[in-house]
C-alpha cells in the first residue's frame, strides 16, 4: 500500500469514528445515567447533584440517578468515575478541589488531570471568615487587632482541611501576621457546632454552611473571600475590601467525564447542563444553599482549574497536610 492510500485509509477510518461518535451522541442517552458524588447524602454537593439529576432526567426522558461514594477525602468518588467506561454514562459531580488541591496532599491511584475531564461548571460559593456574635467582632480589621493582642492563643476552626477552605485561611494568617492553631472538622455542621459553642475563636468555611445562622443574628460573617460580594449577602465585604487583595478562595462545583468520552457526548451534557442552570427555578434552589450558578462550559472550566492549580498547588504542598 502507498503512502498516499495508506493517508486515505486513515482519513476513511477517522471519519467513521468521528460518524459513529455523532451518531451516539444523537440517540444519547438510551439508558439510565449514574451521577457520582463524593460525599455521604445529605451535604451541599450531594443537593446539587440531585437537583441536577432531576432536571437531567426531566429533559432527556431518561432516569438520571445519583449515587453517593463518600469517603477518604472525596478519592473513592474522583476513583470510580476515572476508572469508568468512557461512555458518558457514569460522570462524576465534585468540587474543584479535586483537580486543585487533592494531588497536592495525598497519593491518589489515579490522575485526576490525565483521567478526567471537565464537562461543564454548575455553581459556586465563596469561603467566608465568620464568628460568634457573641464575640462582638463586626469586621474584618476588628477582628485581626484582636487576634494580634492573643499571639498564639486563638483557635482557628476547618470546615475542610485540606482544601482551599484550609489555604485561603493560611493566607489571612500570613498576610494580617495572625498566629493560630489550627483545629479541623468533618464537615461544616460540626465546625459551625463549635464555634456556636465556643471551642474556637474563628471559622473559614464555605457561605452555605454557616449563611442560616447569619441570618439568625447567632454568628457574624467578617468577610468573603472572593473579587466581588456575594449577592447573597451583599451587606458583608470581600476581604479586599477590608485589606486583604490575596485572600480570594471560591469553591466551583462541576461535572467531570472518564478521559476518552466521545466529544459529541461531552459537548450534548455540557449543553445540557447549560440550558438547566439557566432556569430560574434553579437560581432560587441554589441560593437557599448558599450558592451561585456558575455556567462555565467545558474550556472555560478547565482554564479555572489549571489556574487554580497553579495557584493552590504550591501552597497545599508547603502546608505539609497530608490525607491518609
């Protein structure tokens, strides 16, 4: 065979493929599609998977389900999902983390880069710095001078050690020259408990965890970290605004594919997905979470994670945390 019919045979065989591929992503789903969470039912991202699926299976007339891998710091979940068939019907919904922070702290038995993609971004909540009312702390800058009179003496409370809930709190306390120590949770729940209770002085959390008991009066939200104020909260400041340009940390939950999942299938889910958190049905479900939408395709998504890598890598591995 020559060159030249050896180049037509190859054209002919991956326009075939590319024809198949089409095709499958036409009849798309014909059975039953498996969300994966990382997380035991009940939590933020286990309500958004679920408000997800319900809105999946309404408009593609097939049944979406949920399903909940919780355990070992979300690997067991990112595991299964990677080492699925790369058919779209076993996709993965987590936060960010996963990609950014994860591989920094613990050893994984997969690449969470190489062995899955990112089909499409679903929402966002930004880190929050909170208190007990009790503490009479109304802002940021109150609360730093009053860390700095207890050198050594505070209580720093983690809603997710580990992730950039843990780091953008290092970053507070690098550039205010805080000293605390450090007390990690499982979970926002019991890390809110505490602070009710007066076991820590301060919490970094994500808003969803602690916006009902600020709008109780029983704790006070100092600053969010992010570029702009939530309008879920549009009273509190970023903590730019109160002098702190470095501390932004957003956690963005979103949905990931097995690497190798045909293009035309990863482009009719994120098209999808992008039609449903334009609902405005759905903004008002979110946001009783304490979450924004975020509708970031495939590209723009995955341009966030490698920036977020860049950013949160360095700092996770200099912070010595390890998951087991």
């Amino acid at each position: 065979m020559t060159k030249t019919l050896r180049r037509l045979f190859l054209l002919a065989c991956l326009s075939g493929m590319t024809t198949v591929a089409v095709a499958q992503a036409d009849s798309y789903p014909t059975r039953p599609v498996r969300i994966v969470v990382p997380f035991s039912p009940g939590g933020p991202v286990d309500a958004i998977a679920r408000a997800i699926a319900a809105k999946l299976t309404e408009q593609w007339g097939r049944q979406v389900i949920v399903e909940n891998k919780g355990g070992a710091a979300t690997i067991i979940g990112w595991d299964t999902v990677a080492k699925a068939p790369a058919d779209g019907y076993t996709v993965l919904l987590a936060g960010a983390g996963g990609r950014t922070t994860l591989p920094s702290v613990a050893t994984l038995p997969f690449d969470p880069a190489k062995d899955l993609v990112a089909v499409a971004a679903v929402a966002r909540s930004p880190n929050v710095f909170v208190v007990n009312s009790a503490l009479g702390k109304s802002t940021l800058p109150e609360f730093v001078s009053y860390a700095k009179a207890k050198p050594g003496g505070l209580n720093h409370g983690l809603s997710a050690p580990g992730t950039i809930t843990q780091f953008v709190a290092t970053l507070l306390a690098r550039d205010a020259g805080l000293k605390w120590e450090d007390i990690p949770y499982r979970g926002g729940a019991p890390a809110v408990t505490a602070l009710m209770a007066g076991e820590i002085d301060m919490l970094t959390a994500d808003l969803g965890a602690v916006l009902a008991m600020e709008e109780s009066g029983k704790l006070k939200i100092l600053a969010v970290a992010d570029t702009q104020r939530s309008p879920l909260l549009s009273q509190v400041p970023t903590a730019t605004e109160a002098g702190f340009p470095n501390v932004v940390a957003v956690n963005v939950y979103g949905v990931f594919a097995p690497s190798g999942t045909p293009k035309p299938i990863l482009r009719k889910f994120s098209d999808a997905l992008a039609q449903i958190v334009a609902q405005p049905g759905l903004k008002e479900q979110f946001a009783k979470l304490g979450l924004q939408i975020d509708n970031r395709g495939s590209d723009a998504f995955e341009a966030f994670l490698r920036t977020q890598t860049s950013q949160w890598a360095p700092i996770a591995k200099a912070s010595g945390v390890r998951i087991n």
